[in-house]
C-alpha cells in the first residue's frame, strides 16, 4: 500500500512535468503562430495603405495635368489662336511644363492634328497627331471632359508617356482640336521606387479597361499590354473598386498578396502587390530561433522536473499520510459543525442557524427594502400525543411532521428550522404575506394528508397550528424581534381559533 502511494505520487510529478513542457511547446506554438496571424495582418494593411497612397497620387498627378488644360482651353477661348497669343502661349506653357515635374510636354492640335503649340522649343509643323487614339476619340465623342488614352511613346521625346487629354471645341460646338498633356513615365518609376515591395514584389498602374500604363519592375514589353486575363484585373479590379486578393503568379509560381484601388478622378486602378514568401521570411527566422531556444528549455526543465519527481517521491508516503490525517479531521470538523446548526431529531435547521440565519435575512431586508415572512408552526396537543403514545412515538411524529415542512423551502434562501420543542419555523425571504399564507397552508394539509393517528386531537389525526408574520418593507430600526412577535401573535390566534388553522 505504501509503495503505491509512493509511486502514485511520482507518477501525478512525472506528468505535470510533461504537461507543463506540452504547455511552454503548445504556448511557443501558438505565439508563433498570432506572430505569423500578425505579420500577415501588418502586410495587409501595408498592401492597403500602399495601394491607396499610389492611387492619391495617381489621382493627383493627372488632375494636375487636367487642370492645366482647362487653363489651357480657357487661354485659347479667349485669346485665340493668332501668332501673338501662341506665342505668349508657347512662353506659359513651357513655364508650366518646368514647374510641374511630371509634364513631359503640353500640345496642342487642330482639327487636322496638326501640331498648333505646344512646350518644347520649337515648334515641328511637320508632325501629326490624327493617328493617335486620345486624337481619335475625342473627334468621335463631343463631350469634353478629359480623357486617359492608352500609354504611347512620344514621338518628340522617344519616350514613353501617359497622356491626359481635352476636346476643343469651336463657338458653333464643332471639332476644333485637342489640347493634350503627357506624363513622363519616369516620374512614377521615381515616385514607386521609394515603395520597399521586396525583390518578388509589384506596383502596377492600369486603365479600368484593363491596358498596363505602367509597372514595376518595369519590363519593356509590359507598357500598353492588355492584362485581360491577369487574375487580379479578371476577378477583382475588373469586379471591384478596392480589396485584397492572394494570387498565385502562373508566371513564377510566387504568391502574392495583392492590394488594388481604382482612381477616385480618373478611369485608372493601382494594384501593389507582395510576395508572401518575403513577407514571412524575417517570421521564419525568428520561429527557427525560438523552436531551438524552446527545445533547450524544454530539455532543462525535463531534466529538473526529473530530479523533483525523485525528491517528491521519497517524501510521497510521508505527506499522504499527513494529508490522511488532515482529511480525517476536516471531515470531522464539518461534520461537528453540520451537527452544530442541524437538529439530530427532524433533520432540520436547528435554534442556532435559525437566529443567525434570521438576523442576516433582516440585515440583508433592511438594506435592499424588500419584505421578510416567517411562519411559526406548532403541532396541535402534542403533549398530549407523548403521553397517549410515548416518546418514541412522539419523536417519530416529530420527524415525520418536520419532513414535511421542510417541503416549505422553495427558494435556495428559505430555511425550515425546528424552533424548539415542538415549535417549527420557516423563514421566506422576500416573500409577501400573501405568499407565506399559501405556503402556510400547503404545509398544514400536507401535516393532515399523512393521517398521522392522534387519539386525544378531535380528528383523530396529528394536526399543526401556524402563524404567518410579514414584515411588508423592513426599515431601519427592526429587529427580528418585531418579526417573531408578528409571527407568534398569529400562531396565538390560529390556536385561540380552534387550532389546525393558518393564523394571520
């Protein structure tokens, strides 16, 4: 018996070391893994916030041209287009052009597309622009709001560029031209290399119908091309003003977080992209770095608990047989104490926890406003019934009557109590008098119901007398005197009456 105490103890030692090296190993898991939730979490909102800083600046930078041709157009309307006026309009715009550094020029055509003036230097009149599609559109469409064409490259520059551009009108409404401002796709490659996107990672500026305008890394053959088919445009930006989207590339097998965001101005959309690989590479790392230094942990604790385990298990039997002794005088502790507020004969609540449960009821009622009842309860002729049947037969009955009225506890704070002798006594916190009655006289038909045999009582049978006392809103200053008196003047009344009654 002692040894397997002993070895039980060693056995509860040994597992809660395993335990506690599951917990640091399941706790470094789960660390690890709100670290990876989090990185995750920071690259979306990165990807978020990057997509719609490029978009404000997208939307910036070609409001800025379109304001310019506004001014443009309104230049032309009032000053026309005679040799004077071009000329100060040549001076103005190559001001403009050398104050806002993303213009690579400003042009304006006529009706022919022929060159009228523009920014550079000097004017080439053998160029012509009726080719080009900002050209062709707004010859075809008389609204006159601006318009985003397709990058092309320059054919003054050699360059590429993204064109903003408006319709001239003439005073009868007719085509009168095209003014038109180019951005020098170098001014965003500047502006997105200053983006930290990894070596994997991507910045994409796109029409809403789907035509690259720009694109980071830049390949040479990316500008102009169609990404119909591209997941991102095909299933979000083509579907959506702004989200989030992970794509696998079928180029290079990397997956990517993407990010996108259309223009608030312009018919455009920005998409950042970030490789999920080198968003959770320094997350690796440190996960590595960890699962070593849980190991070492793991591997001294294992070895200490080892050595606690043998010290625990010399002094198991020792400290079970303590532990016996404590348990046996605790038991026997509370079964004194329950001995102490419990009547041996009914089982009931004796004198002792009645008082003191009846003051802390009063207490508690004082505080919170609310009513208190009590019902004292006497068993008719009961001296009578000791000596017709004798004692035994008497403390039988006692049970048996206090049996039932412990029935009168409905409520966890109820307390059936044998008040002395054969006195009864049921205390009904926040109960109405109304209530108390009814409980009341449940009790007394349940006493009758047992048909119990009383010779010397006129039915026959053990019958109980009860007074109902309530206290409808207990104030400063009561006792549980003023209760008690309430509840056996009642008590007093129900016997005067005949007994085998409720007195109220």
């Amino acid at each position: 018996m002692v040894h397997y105490k002993r070895s039980s103890t060693a056995l509860l030692a040994a597992a809660f070391v395993l335990l506690a090296c599951v917990a640091i190993i399941g706790l470094d898991i789960w660390r690890t893994w709100q670290a990876r939730v989090i990185q995750e979490r920071e690259a979306t909102v990165s990807v978020t916030n990057m997509a719609r800083a490029l978009a404000q600046h997208a939307d910036d930078t070609l409001k800025e041209a379109d304001t310019v041709l506004v001014g443009l157009l309104e230049r032309l309307r009032i000053d026309g287009t005679g040799p004077e006026a071009l000329e100060r309009l040549h001076r103005l715009l190559a001001v403009q052009v050398k104050e806002l550094p993303q213009l690579n020029g400003i042009f304006v055509y006529d009706n022919q597309g022929r060159w009228v003036v523009n920014s550079q230097p000097r004017l080439d009149n053998t160029q012509n622009n009726a080719d080009r599609e900002y050209f062709i559109y707004h010859r075809d469409h008389p609204d006159d709001g601006p318009y985003i064409g397709s990058p092309v490259r320059s054919r003054s520059t050699g360059k590429w560029i993204a064109t903003v551009s408006r319709r001239v009108n003439n005073a009868d409404g007719s085509f009168g031209g095209v003014v038109l401002a180019t951005v020098d796709m170098a001014y965003f490659q500047r502006f997105y290399d200053s983006f930290d996107i990894g070596k994997s990672g991507a910045i994409l500026l796109a029409l809403n119908r789907g035509t690259i305008v720009f694109r980071r890394p830049l390949r040479e053959d990316s500008i102009g091309k169609s990404m119909a088919d591209a997941a991102i445009y095909r299933d979000h930006a083509a579907r959506h003003a702004s989200g989030l989207a992970v794509i696998k590339s079928s180029q290079d097998g990397v997956e990517r977080i993407n990010g996108y965001r259309h223009l608030d101005a312009f018919p455009l959309f920005v998409s950042v992209a970030l490789s999920r690989d080198e968003i959770f590479a320094e997350w690796r790392a440190d996960a590595y770095m960890h699962m070593i230094g849980v190991l070492l942990l793991v591997t001294g604790f294992a070895l200490m608990g080892q050595r606690m385990v043998a010290q625990i298990d010399k002094r198991s039997i020792a400290e079970n047989e303590a532990n016996e002794a404590r348990a046996q005088v605790e038991k026997l502790n509370q079964t004194l104490e329950r001995l102490a507020l419990q009547d041996g004969l009914t089982g009931l609540a004796n004198r002792r926890q009645f008082d003191g449960a009846l003051a802390r009821e009063m207490s508690r009622a004082v505080r919170s406003g609310e009513s208190l009842a009590l019902i004292m309860i006497d068993v008719d002729r009961f001296k009578l019934y000791n000596d017709l049947y004798g004692h035994l037969s008497g403390d039988e009955c006692l049970r048996k009557v206090g049996k039932t009225i412990l029935s009168g506890e409905r409520r966890p704070g109820d307390l059936a109590a044998r008040y002395g002798g054969e006195e009864f006594a049921i205390i009904l916190p926040d109960c109405d008098a109304a209530g108390a009655t009814a409980i009341a006289e449940q009790i007394r038909l349940a006493v009758r119901a047992q048909q119990i045999e009383h010779a010397a009582n006129p039915d026959g049978i053990v019958t109980v007398s009860l007074g109902v006392g309530c206290l409808p809103e207990v104030k400063q200053g009561m006792s549980v005197r003023d209760l008690i008196g309430v509840a056996d003047q009642a008590l007093y009344r129900a016997k005067g009456d005949g007994r085998d009654r409720v007195g109220v």
